[in-house]
C-alpha cells in the first residue's frame, strides 16, 4: 500500500507540473485512474479548472446552501463601553432569519478596542463551547435554547479564554466577532436536527441526505456569512477588512 500511494504521489506530482506521468509498477495495478490535475495556463486554471474543483467539493463535501431563506435580522441584545476594564466595546448581536422561525438563530459576541481609530479590521470566527467560554466576563450570556446542554453552563464560563487572546488582539486595534457554532448546528450525528439545516428543510427530519446537499460545514460557512452581513452594517468595524479563522472543522 505504501509503494502504491508513492506511485500515485509521483503521478499526480508529474500531472501538476506538466510532466508525462511515470509507468505505475505492478504493485499500483489496482489504483484507480486519476484525472488530469494540472492547469495548463493561469486563465485555464481561473476559467475551467479551479470551477470544477470547487464544484466537486460542493458536491461532495460542503454542499450548496440554499438561497432561497431570505434576508438576515439583527437585534443588538446588549452593549458595555467599558469591557474588559475599558479595553473594549461589547455588543451581543442576535441574527435570525425570519423565513425561518423555527431556527432560534445565533448570537454574536463582538469586542472593538476603544483605543482605536474607528471602524478597524476584525477577525471572525465560531467557537466551540459558547460564547461565554472566549472570555471570563460575567456580562457574556449562556447559550439558550435547547442545544445549550448542560457542559455548556455557567461552569464553563472562560474555558476556551486560552484560545481567543482578546486583550492582544484588541491592544493591537482589531475587532474580535465569534458565535457559538451549535446555535447554528452542533457537530453531532443528527445534530442537522436540532440546528439550521432541519429547520429549514421543508421535509424537516425526514430530509434525508444526497450529494450536493448542504453540509455541517456548509452550514457554518452560511453562519459565518450571516455575521459578515452583519458586519457591513457595523459602523464600528471595516467589513473590507475581515478575516475568517478557525481550527479543525471550524
């Protein structure tokens, strides 16, 4: 197997840089043929290539979300001037969707430095355990509703803090937006269920599932967008300036 999967490196490495591919031997007889990888020009790779590997992996992997679940709302729940010992503006945004009440939406943290020259450049992401979890300020709220399990408890309150630097960030003028990614769906079998993605099938849990269809991470891709539409409406952050970060399957 592992002289197999060498040959097969070989071949596809020759196929990028335009080299003919070399023999396989006999012990990669049984390796399935591989398609041409390479581009044979910057406008082949922009115009037909790099299309048709983006529509691979939204078919096979991240899916297509819809469309069709109209335009965001965004209700600012609460805002401190003072946060982090005046380090800081606070503001909790809730987003939901209107044409689909029976998703209780998502809720934003966002901290912006005071000591900045509005509006400033932000880094977005969504975090694992809540919200309350990125900070141990006690004026961050616990995730609500029925995904908010006991382990994401008042218990959990800064546990993720380590991860999510936010005096450096902020000490060095950018703005810091996360959401919690089980209030848009938690990574879970059947998860899709109780998140987003079962409340906006018409089918609802019947949905059953084919290629080309929206995935967990597609649908945490179309939450982060929701909170990058947010965002451009924000006075207080450049929404040309916004960069996604993340780890593992977030």
């Amino acid at each position: 197997m592992r002289l197999a999967a060498t040959a097969a490196l070989a071949w596809a490495l020759a196929a990028c840089a335009g080299a003919p591919a070399p023999e396989p031997g006999p012990e990669a007889t049984r390796q399935p043929e591989l398609p041409p990888l390479g581009a044979r020009s910057v406008e082949h790779w922009l115009q037909v290539r790099r299309p048709e590997l983006l529509g691979l992996f939204e078919q096979h992997v991240y899916g297509r979300a819809p469309t069709d679940l109209g335009a965001p709302e965004f209700e600012v729940l609460a805002t401190d001037s003072d946060a982090l010992a005046g380090l800081a503006t606070r503001l909790v945004v809730h987003i939901a969707l209107p044409t689909v009440p029976a998703w209780p939406g998502m809720d934003v943290l966002l901290y912006v430095p005071n000591d900045a020259e509005w509006p400033v450049p932000c880094f977005v992401g969504l975090n694992f355990g809540g919200n309350h979890t990125v900070t141990p300020e006690a004026g961050v709220p616990l995730p609500r509703g029925v995904l908010a399990a006991d382990e994401h408890g008042e218990a959990r309150r800064g546990a993720a803090a380590g991860r999510w630097p936010l005096e450096a960030i902020l000490r060095r003028g950018f703005a810091v937006a996360t959401a919690w990614y089980g209030d848009i769906e938690p990574d879970r079998p059947g998860g899709w269920q109780k998140g987003l993605r079962g409340a906006a099938s018409p089918a609802g849990a019947a949905t059953v599932w084919r290629n080309g269809d929206w995935g967990a991470i597609g649908a945490w891709a179309f939450g982060l967008s929701r909170i990058a539409d947010y965002l451009e409406r924000e006075v207080l952050v450049d929404a040309d300036r916004l960069a996604v970060l993340g780890h593992s399957r977030l």
